[in-house]
C-alpha cells in the first residue's frame, strides 16, 4: 500500500490533476456534441502523459532533490523507490498515456508526446544551466490547454494557438513568484530559477510585461466574431477585470521586490487561471 503512496507521489498527483484541467476546459470549448467516452480518455490519457513527466524529471532530479527542503522528503531521494521501479512506473505511463491520446487523434498523442519530451530534455536540465528554462518550460506547461481543443476537434488554428498563447504567457509570472518565494532552496540546488538570479526589478518586469500579453489575448476573442472561439460581453468584463488584477498583483511586485508581495502573486496566479477558464466555458454553454 505504501508503494501505491510513493507512486502517486512521483508522479505529483495534485499538480496532474491541475494541468489536466486546463485540458478538459479546452476539450470543452473545442467540441459540438460532449462525448462520454472521449472526455474520459482524454482525462485518463492527459492525466498519465504528465505524470509521466514529473516522474521523468524527478528520476533525472534525484540527486539535486536531497539538497532542497521542498523536495528531499520524495520517494527517490529517501529511498522508497529504486531508479529501476520509476523508470519502469514513468514509461508505462508515458506509452499508455500516449496512447489513450491517439485513440482521441494522432495530432493530441503528437502534443501529448511533445510535452514530455520538452519537460523533461530541455526544461529539467537547463534549470541547472540558465533561467532560459522557465521560457522553455512555459512551452509544455502550455499545450494542455491546447491539446484539449486539438482532441475535440482534431484541428490546430488560430483558436488552439489564443489557448496556448494565454496559458504560455501566464507561465512567466506563476515561475517568477514561485522561483522569488523558493530562491534560497533553489539556489542549495544550483538551478537558475529567477531572471536575473536576484530578488530585484528585472524579473517584476518580465512578469508584468508576460501579464499583459496574457490579458489582451484573452479578450482578443471578443474582437473577433468570426471564429469558433469567442468571447460575449458578459465573459469579456470579469476576463479583462481578472487580467488587470493580475497585472498589478505584477506591478506590485516590481514595486516591493519581496517575498510577502511574490507569494501574492503566487497565489494570483492560481486563482488567475481556473477562473478565466471557466468563465470561458460558462460563456460557451449559459451566455
């Protein structure tokens, strides 16, 4: 029972069941007619591929976990798990997971592949070499949201792309706030986690100059009218309010540089998203 315990936390349950949220919701707004068995693949499949993920990269992190407080309490630096049962645990994973994408469509399995190959080949090793990783991990913490359309419709346009831009762009302050809060852990690891390696105005600027990209891509939809991703008035007025509330959760942190005013946007950020994505799916489906 206690190996079932270690399993789930490899592959970091909480964290795959948000990411494959993001999937669900953009399932949600890419399909005309819901289907039982396809939303239920799509979970289990989105769910599997990003477990898969985390799991590959803490076997690649096994060592540089024992350093930090956040992460020595795992199952690969304490021992309960050996190398071999996760290695074997994360490529079931992978291929089933994999799979179950294919079932939905060749295109989903293809981004469902891309994610884990990007998370775990480029992302994980450059966070030891570069801050340029958080810009290269943005891109796999992006395609869930996309994916789920591409599973609904089997289609990569102009829709798919707003979903991956928004979710892509939100990455940079969710990153930054979590690299401010957790600097000193990180830096026991030697991973290059905040633009700039400091606590000061130049990574605030990135994340606000990130939050209004993300803000004017969510409300481009109701500029456009002609697509099959758009936006009402009555999602339009609570989507720009959470972005400007988001954007100067940023400023505010360009205005403190302190870990207080980073663990705000922290929790910005995890507020930010869930709720602009529903909204978007309640305008779909009520307005």
């Amino acid at each position: 029972m206690k190996k079932l315990t270690y399993f789930g936390q490899l592959l970091k349950f909480r964290l795959s069941t948000t990411v494959v949220f993001s999937a669900v919701v953009g399932y949600l707004l890419g399909i005309d007619t819901f289907i039982l068995s396809e939303f239920i693949i799509l979970i289990i499949g989105g769910f599997l591929v990003t477990g898969s993920a985390n799991a590959f990269n803490q076997i690649i992190e096994k060592d540089t976990d024992k350093l930090m407080d956040r992460t020595m309490s795992r199952p690969l630096p304490k021992g309960n798990l050996s190398l071999v049962e996760a290695i074997v645990f994360s490529s079931l994973m992978a291929i089933l997971g994999l799979y179950c994408l294919y079932l939905l469509n060749p295109q989903s399995s293809f981004f469902g592949l891309l994610s884990i190959l990007i998370y775990v080949l480029s992302y994980t090793p450059l966070k030891r070499i570069s801050t340029i990783s958080i810009f290269v991990g943005a891109i796999p913490g992006a395609i869930p949201f996309l994916l789920g359309w591409v599973a609904a419709t089997d289609d990569f346009g102009i829709a798919a792309g707003t979903l991956f831009a928004i979710q892509f762009f939100w990455q940079f302050p969710h990153f930054i706030a979590i690299a401010w809060v957790l600097d000193e852990d990180y830096k026991k690891a030697g991973l290059k986690m905040l633009f700039g390696n400091e606590k000061a105005t130049y990574p605030a600027i990135i994340s606000i100059v990130t939050s209004i990209c993300m803000t004017i891509i969510s409300v481009a939809p109701f500029f456009w009218g002609f697509t099959v991703l758009n936006l009402s008035v009555f999602a339009f007025i609570p989507v720009l309010f959470l972005g400007l509330w988001f954007t100067y959760k940023s400023y505010l942190l360009y205005k403190n540089t302190d870990d207080n005013t980073a663990r705000q946007l922290m929790i910005a950020s995890f507020i930010y998203l869930p709720s602009m994505q529903i909204i978007y799916v309640l305008d779909k489906f009520i307005f």
